[in-house]
C-alpha cells in the first residue's frame, strides 16, 4: 500500500511538472521510419544547417524507434554514427534527464530530454547534445559533426 501511495504522488509530481502543451519545435510524426545500417548504427544522409537542431532544447534530435524500452540502446545508435568535424572519433556520456514535455508514446504522458556530453581528441569546449527518444523527426547530423566512416 505505502509503494502505491509513493507511485501516485510521485506520478502527481511528474505530471504537474509537465505542460499540457509542448515546447518542442521540430516533431514531425510523418517523418520516415529510422533505418538501421549492419553496423547498429542510424543511417543518417542529412546535414543540420539549423544552429538549433540538437544543441537547444526545444529543437532536440528526435530517435523514436519502434518503443521506448531501448532508450540507451537508440540513443547510442544515434551516437554511434556521429564523428566530431573532421572525423575524429568521439566520446559521450549521458549528463541528465532534463526538460519535461506532454507525449502520447509514454504511459506517464510525460517525455523527457537526455542530454549527453560529445568529447574528441582536440577540442576546445565540449558539446552538449538534446536527444528525445519519446518523438519523430528527421534524423540529421546536428551543424559542426560529421558521419563516422565506414
């Protein structure tokens, strides 16, 4: 009884903390299905020329992937074809879980952003990526990475 009591105030918390409308500005549900290349990794052919894209919260690089269960999984699909501007490998670790907003693929009806930080050899300032794993959208490489070769 008392875990049931926790679930319902925490759930209270949680969705209290959440909008009823989203501040995410590039959800495209028609966005074509993510493809997977042999290696795991996202097959991704576009560039971002949008500052933005991925690097504000409000305009967050969108990886919904069949469900939500695989959030570490498609997060490092994502990640894991992504190379810094000249082909340096990269590094990420995931910073926090930030940034609540309205979604209808979460039981909660709540997503949340996981911010990850991207090193490489030679770089001055680290970069700091919005994923949503809760959301459609075009899959680009955000402006200032590049595609990791094959």
């Amino acid at each position: 009884m008392k875990k049931i009591v926790l679930f319902i105030i925490l759930l209270i918390t949680v969705t209290s903390c959440v909008s009823t409308r989203s501040t995410l500005k590039n959800v495209d549900d028609n966005a074509p299905d993510l493809v997977l290349k042999k290696n795991n990794t996202f097959a991704i052919t576009l560039f971002s020329t949008d500052k933005k894209y991925g690097y504000d919260p409000d305009y967050p690089i969108n990886i919904f992937y069949r469900n939500t269960k695989d959030e570490a999984l498609n997060e490092g699909r994502f990640l894991n074809a992504l190379a810094g501007p000249n082909g340096e490998k990269i590094t990420y670790t995931r910073l926090e879980t930030c940034c609540p907003f309205p979604t209808k693929r979460s039981d909660m009806g709540a997503g949340f952003l996981n911010v990850y930080e991207l090193k490489w050899e030679g770089q001055k300032k680290p970069v700091i990526l919005y994923l949503n794993i809760y959301e459609k959208g075009i899959l680009m490489v955000p402006m200032g990475l590049s595609l990791k070769k094959e």
